[in-house]
C-alpha cells in the first residue's frame, strides 16, 4: 500500500471555495479510482452537505459521531469514518459544536497536533491515497490543528478584489505553522470563482503569479451556476453533471493536484 497524502484546504477568508473545491476535487480524484477521505472541519458543515441530505447532516451533527467528540475525546478517528454515495470516497462529518472547538483545545498537551494524532491510525493504514480537510475561515488554533495534521495546503483564492485581501496574513500564519511542522508545504492557490468577463480576473492572475515561491494551479475554476445547483441537490458536481464546465475544470485541477501531490 502506497502513502498516504494528506492535503488541506484553507483560506481565513469565507467564501473563497474550500469546501467547493474540497468536495469536487476529493470526487474528481475518487473518479480516477484513488481512495479519498475527507474530514469536514468546519462547523458550517457545507463538506458534508456537498455528499449528504440536510436531515442526514443534522443528524450526524447532533449525535457523537462527528469530529467535534472524535477531538473532544481524543479518538482515533476510524470509527467516525461514513461511506459517501460514491465509490472510493469517504467521510468524518462535522458538527456546529465545532464552534467551540477552540475552547475543547485549549487546556490539552500538544494542543496543535490534536488531530494529527487522532488521523495518525487511518494513515498509517494506508487505506486511502488522499485526506483532504476542509477548514473554516478562521486562522487559530483549530486551523493550525488542520495544517499540522497535513502534508500540503492548497490555498483556494476567490479572483474578487477582496479575494486577495487578507492573504498576506495567511502566509505569515503558513510560516509560523511550519516552526512546528516544517515538513507543510504549500501545494499552491487554486484560483476560483473566475467571471472571465471582468478584466479584474487578468489583476487578479498577474498579482498571484507575482508572488515569489507559490504555485498558481493552471487550471481555474470559473463561476457556473451548475456547482450552485448540485449543492442544491448535495451531490458534487463531477457527478452531478459532467459535462458541466466546472465539472470538467475540476477534473483537470484534480489532475494536476494528483502529480504534484505524490
Ligand atoms: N465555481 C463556482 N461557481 C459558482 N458558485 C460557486 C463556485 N464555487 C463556489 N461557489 C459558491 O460560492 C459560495 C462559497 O463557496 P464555498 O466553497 O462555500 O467557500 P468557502 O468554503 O471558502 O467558504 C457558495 O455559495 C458556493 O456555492
Ligand atoms: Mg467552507
């Protein structure tokens, strides 16, 4: 059995397509026949929505089976593990008590590596190619939890002009993550949300590809009302509708995280 990558989503801004991209690029590569388990670590929830019916996710949520007790009790996280609809891809479901999450970490030894040890079984098993966490918009401890429990970060970055506002503190908070798990690397920023129409996309392009050391993932993700209406209908929207342009633009970028993430 192959490695284990594990590969967060994180942005301290909302919005910005972590759990869009988390959700169809986890589909995408389970596509290809790679095992892929996702962690919902946010207690929006909207990882779990993007596979699971609202009642389903609240109920998850409302019960112990979710990531808020798995961390609470210090688990390892095998049991906290649900099939998703489609093959090769599973999921740990969040809870809205994941609010206080902060709170739980906060009187616990080593509370950033928290959840890096509670995946620690399911890794080494190496029963899955990829773990991709989806984080909240948040830049604290639990988020540093969520890096330093991965081996990549892959920075979704809204092409708005308050996409890139804000992202000068993700870096400083990367740096001060890597002082204590300095293996992280960022894979790069997946730009999302493009209107090709507005020339604020070209800014946007020009200003990413200027900053020094970081890899701007070719493929972008354009805006497409098909990605709204599969989360209406809680599918991804590689299954939803393929022949969507986001379906196959997220194909493609889940090509290109597959061989740079090996
Ligand atoms: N490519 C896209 N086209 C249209 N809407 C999108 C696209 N990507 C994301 N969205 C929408 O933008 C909003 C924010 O996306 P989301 O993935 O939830 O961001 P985050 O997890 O960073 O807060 C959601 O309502 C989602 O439906
Ligand atoms: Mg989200």
């Amino acid at each position: 059995m192959g490695k284990t990558i594990t590969i967060c989503f994180t942005n301290n801004k909302g919005g910005s397509g972590k759990s869009t991209t988390c959700s169809n690029l986890g589909a995408a590569i389970a596509q290809t026949g790679k095992k892929v388990l996702l962690v919902d670590g946010d207690m929006q929830l909207n990882l779990s929505l993007a596979f699971f019916s609202e009642n389903w996710v609240l109920e998850h949520a409302a019960g112990e089976k979710n990531l808020y007790y798995g961390i609470k009790k210090q688990e390892d996280l095998t049991d906290y593990v649900v099939h998703t609809p489609y093959e090769n891809l599973d999921l740990i479901p969040s809870s809205t008590l994941m609010s206080s999450i902060e709170y739980e970490l906060f009187t616990k030894w080593q509370r950033e590596f928290i959840l890096r040890k509670c995946l620690q079984k399911i890794k080494e098993s190496g029963m899955y190619d990829y773990i991709l966490i989806d984080a909240p918009p948040t830049l604290g401890g639990w988020v540093m939890n969520i890096l330093c429990a991965s081996d990549k970060v892959i920075i979704p970055v809204e092409a708005s002009p308050w996409g890139m506002f804000g992202l000068a503190n993700m870096f400083k908070f990367l740096n001060e993550v890597r002082q204590i798990s300095p293996d992280l690397e960022i894979a790069g920023i997946a730009v999302t949300k493009v209107d090709t129409r507005k020339n604020y996309y070209k800014q946007t392009m020009e200003t990413l590809h200027e900053l020094e050391d970081i890899h701007v993932f070719e493929q972008i993700i354009r805006v497409d009302s098909s990605v709204e209406w599969s989360q209406d209908n809680s599918i991804p929207v590689v299954e939803y509708k393929r022949s969507s342009r986001s379906a196959k633009e997220y194909t493609k970028l889940a090509e290109e995280v597959m061989k740079l993430c090996q």
